[in-house]
C-alpha cells in the first residue's frame, strides 16, 4: 500500500491512494515493460500536481534502456541526456535520489540540458530516483512550463510516494519480462537440439557412422554452405518428413555405398 506523509493535503492524500490501488491493479501478463511504463507515466502525470509533462526511465546493466513519454516535450529533453549520459533524470535513475531544476534560466549544474529545456518554455524539473532492486533503474521526470513557481515540497513528497510504489510494478513487470525472455531462449534452446539431434540421425542413417561424426559432418557443412547448424538441422529434417532429397553431403561423409 502507498505511503502518503500527513504533511500532504487530505485531496491530494485521497487522489495518490487513488492512484496506488491503479498501480495494483495493473495486469502484467502478455505486455511489454514499455507498456507498463508508459501507463505508469501517464497516471503520474494525472495525479501529481503542477506536472505539465513527464516521463519514465529505466536503465538495465548493459546499458539497455527504456524510456516513456506523456509528449514530444520530454522525448526531447530525456534524448539530450542519452548522447552525453548526463542529465537530471538519468542522475536520478543512477543514484536513486532526488534531483531538482527548480529554474531552467538559471541552472548550472545541467547548463546544456538546462537551456534547451528553457528554449522548449521548460520552466522547472523535477526527478526522482525509483528504487528497484536487481538490475534495473530507473527515473520518473516531471516538467512544468511556463511558470514563475517551481515544484512545491508538497509536489515532491507526493512524487516520492509515488515513485515508491511505481517503482514496485515496474521491477516486477521488469522481473517477468526477464523472466519471459529466459524461458523463450531456454525453448529456443531446446526446439534446436531436438532439430540437431534429427538431423544427425539422418547422417548416422544415411553415412552410418556415430553421433560425434555425424554432428561433424553437420559441422563442416554448415560452414561449407556459410548457414548455422540449426537452419541446416531444420532443412534436413523438413526435407525428410516430406520425404525430399537431402541436400548433398561434403565428399568426407559420403553415403556409403
């Protein structure tokens, strides 16, 4: 359940308690985690106050990342972080803290990113780190424009309640997708050793010698013909079941006579 501090106003408190149980009722099954994100974004962007754009980042180990917008605003400026790897919401996401531009005109600490906000009528930024565990990170950003106030305390506090309980669905939807893709693989995995054990099995058949000579002969012809083994397998065992030729062994595994 969603923490909401006390020092937040009754509506608000109402309308964030709101917004986890939306939280929890999101269906991970059968979607993407952009598609998660991007719901995730959306609902932050409806329940927090003085947000006129926001967006989502998710950054894996190996540098993978997924990035969520409400507007062609934020694409823009959550882009600019990515060439130089720099940038509030990237900080936020790396380091699991708050980060704040509370005026775009002013701001040193992200000058580059800070001006182009400014041009883009960006007023003021605030991120927030969301805290998953494994391997995954991850940042909700929110913009406001045009305005001469930046983001109140209130605001914070209720984006970092928030964020909290984001960043619970995003880690799991994050674990079964992981999860979805490591049984795909290890199907995968599976569905080509039957195919290749096939396959040797007509080259036992057909040159009659053992499983290890049959998987060479496999071997040097995948490499004769410049195409994987198990697209090889899956040819020879496809033209078998329709009862085709195979194609040509290499002359060291010719049939025997």
């Amino acid at each position: 359940m969603l923490h909401v501090p006390q020092t937040i106003d009754a509506p608000s408190r109402r309308t964030l308690q709101s917004a986890s149980y939306q939280l929890g009722t999101i269906s991970l099954a059968d979607r993407s985690l952009t598609d998660i994100a991007h719901e995730v974004c959306q609902l932050a962007l409806a329940v927090l106050p003085g947000a006129d754009a926001a967006s989502v980042t998710l950054v894996e180990d190996d540098g993978t990342r997924t990035a969520v917008f409400t507007s062609d605003l934020a694409v823009t400026l959550d882009e600019r972080q990515y060439r130089p790897g720099f940038g509030p919401c990237l900080d936020a996401a790396h380091h699991g803290r708050v980060v704040r531009i509370d005026d775009t005109a002013h701001d040193t600490a992200y000058l580059e990113y800070a001006a182009l906000a400014r041009r883009r009528d960006v007023t003021s930024v605030l991120a927030i780190g969301l805290t998953m565990p494994g391997h995954v990170r991850g940042g909700l950003a929110l913009y406001r424009l045009r305005s001469e106030a930046a983001f109140d305390a209130e605001t914070e506090e209720a984006a970092l309640a928030y964020a909290g309980r984001a960043a619970v669905v995003l880690a799991n939807a994050a674990f079964v997708g992981s999860t979805t893709r490591l049984v795909a693989r290890a199907q995968s995995a599976l569905a080509s050793r039957a195919v290749i054990d096939q396959a040797k099995g007509i080259v036992m058949l057909t040159t009659a010698c053992e499983a290890d000579e049959a998987f060479r002969v496999l071997t040097q012809m995948s490499q004769h013909v410049n195409r994987k083994v198990r697209d090889l397998a899956t040819d020879m065992t496809t033209a078998a079941a329709r009862g085709q030729r195979q194609p040509p062994l290499l002359p060291a595994a010719s049939p025997v006579g």
